[in-house]
C-alpha cells in the first residue's frame, strides 16, 4: 500500500492558509483597541477594561446558523450576503436583552475547502461586524470529507455581547393594555428556507416572477436585517422598551410568547401590515395556509416591539418606520395572528 496523505484522504491544509490569507485585512478591520489577539491566535484576546464603566454588566451570549439558507448561496454560487446574514441574526438575538455586541466568531465547514468561498463569506461578515461595532475575533474553517455532502457548507455565528442590568430588556413589565409595533424584515432572514425550497423546488432561480420584479434566487438570498441602529434610536428618544422579539425559527407564533410574563398574550392583526411579495408567491405556490405561513415565516415582520399606549406615537416617530400591528392581552404566552 502506497503512502497515504492527509490531502489524499481529502482536506487541504494549504488551502485553509489561502482562505485566512484572503480574508485576514476584512477580519483586522474590524478590530478596535480592545483586540488584544485576533486572527491567527489560539484564542481571540478582548481588553474588557471598559466594562469598568458600567455599574452592573452583564454579558450575553448566543449562537445560531443560516440554516439551509446555505443551499441557495450554494446553488447560485452568490457568497457575498450570507456572512451578513449570519452576523445580523446574532446581533437581533442579543438585542431582544438590550445588549450591544462586542465580538463575534465564525464557523464554515464544507467537504472541500473553497478559499475564495471562504473568504467572501468572511468579507461579508466583517463588514456586518464593521457596521454593529462589532470585533470579529476569530473562527474556524473545517474541512470534513464524508459529512458533508460535495458542494455543502454549513455557517454558524457565536456573539458576545454587554448590558448594563439596568438596561436589560426582559419582558417582566409587559402589562396587558400595551401596543406591539412591527419593523419590516428584509425577506426571509435565516428562517423558513426548507420549506422555501421544497416549494421553489424545479423553480429557476435565476428567473424573476412578475410578483417580484427581480429574480427568485436574489430575493431569496436578501440579508438578514439588523435592527440595532433602530432601537439605539428608541434609547435616545427616551422610549421604554418594555419587550422585543425577533422573529426567527418559529415565526410568528413561537417568538413572541419567549418574551411575555405570566397572564399575558400577544394578538397580531394580520390586515395591520404589508405582508411582502414573496411570501405571498410563497403561500400561493405552495398552498399553504394561514397558520402554517405564521408558524414558519416572518411575514415581513423582522422585529416585534412592545412599548406602553401613550409612547407608541414617540417610538414610531423616532423609528420613522413600523406599524402598530398588534396589542398585549390576558392570556398565558401566546401569540395569535388573525385576519382582522
């Protein structure tokens, strides 16, 4: 038996050194100050020195994936917006707290490494991380032969974030009586697409339907929003958040009821917002109904706010977009979407 080698058996050392080669000056120009060690280093070093001035800070953390949003980049060979996708996700999550990120870290696996791929996922990424203030600290490319199947990749995020305790957003002043106002989402965000796909399943992606006025696979692959510039400008103008939830896995009706204290429900009113084109081909496509659409998409609502009546005025007109979509009532942590 001939000499086995690690590229023989299917990973690609070198080729990992060109993906970091690629992107290193995206990830650097993230850094500020506190980036004590970054790319290249075992670990990621972040001075957390001026957390000092803070009274009570509190880290929060979370992780989370694209999904099978991978699979359109993949078939459109388009990796320019899914690294903001996974950024944006990351920052909503931690937002909902009242947290402001402070790094973010990477993982791209394949069953082959693309160094060009890599890198134009990570370039996206620092520049979502460039835009929240955010330090890309670091990541991991794994190449795994015989996991994933040839062509697939698979992209996660894990952000690291700061809230004073004073400023945590928790839900637990959430009273029946309160307003719930909607911020657009941006299409799909990273939830949603296996559905998406079964139904788009023989569709041409390159193709633009009339409802849509651009092709499917763009509109399909539109990145995540991040609403922290929207609610930085709710903190300025003095609004209390008394709730927010992003609408992710689970839609409409799984999200809400994460943030809602005992004795209280959330009811939606369909009519209340636009829900965007592509949904609407979506369920038309597909045959699906109402609740089945609410339990698994966005609907065009990307963030939920829950704010008291008599600052509901100030908060849209310091968001300068939204709508009053719905209201908090007696209940136990639900959230109901009608068609009123």
């Amino acid at each position: 038996m001939s000499a086995v080698t690690y590229q023989a058996a299917g990973v690609d050392i070198a080729a990992g050194s060109r993906a970091v080669e690629l992107m290193k000056d995206a990830v650097r120009a993230t850094y500020g100050s506190e980036v004590l060690l970054g790319i290249g280093a075992f670990g990621g070093l972040f001075d957390a020195a001026s957390l000092r001035s803070m009274a009570a800070p509190a880290l929060v953390a979370s992780t989370d994936g694209v999904g099978t949003k991978t699979k359109i980049a993949s078939a459109l060979g388009r990796y320019d917006t899914i690294g903001h996708d996974i950024v944006n996700h990351c920052v909503n999550d931690i937002l909902v707290q009242g947290a402001r990120p402070l790094f973010f870290l990477d993982y791209i696996a394949s069953s082959r490494l693309d160094p060009e791929m890599v890198a134009t996922v990570v370039r996206g990424a620092a520049a979502a991380c460039q835009a929240a203030g955010c330090a890309l600290l670091g990541g991991e490319t794994a190449e795994m032969p015989g996991v994933y199947a040839p062509g697939e990749f698979d992209l996660v995020g894990t952000i690291v974030g700061v809230v004073d305790r004073s400023q945590l957003i928790d839900g637990s002043t959430i009273r029946p009586g309160d307003v719930v106002i909607g911020l657009a989402s941006s299409g799909l965000h990273t939830n949603g697409f296996s559905l998406a796909r079964r139904v788009f399943e023989g569709w041409d992606l390159h193709a633009a339907p009339s409802e849509l006025g651009q092709p499917l696979g763009k509109a399909l692959l539109a990145p995540h929003r991040s609403y922290l510039a929207e609610i930085q400008r709710l903190r300025v103008a003095g609004v209390a958040i008394k709730g927010l939830a992003h609408i992710t896995g689970g839609g409409l009706i799984d999200n809400p009821p994460r943030i809602l204290p005992a004795g209280t429900a959330i009811h939606l009113h369909r009519g209340r917002w636009p829900i965007p084109p592509l949904f609407q081909l979506i369920q038309r496509a597909g045959q699906i109904d109402d609740a089945e659409m609410a339990h698994v998409f966005n609907l065009g609502l990307g963030m939920l706010i829950v704010t008291a009546p008599q600052q509901a005025a100030a908060a849209l007109h310091a968001l300068g977009e939204g709508w009053l979509v719905g209201e908090v009532v007696a209940g136990e942590r639900e959230c109901v979407v009608s068609n009123e």
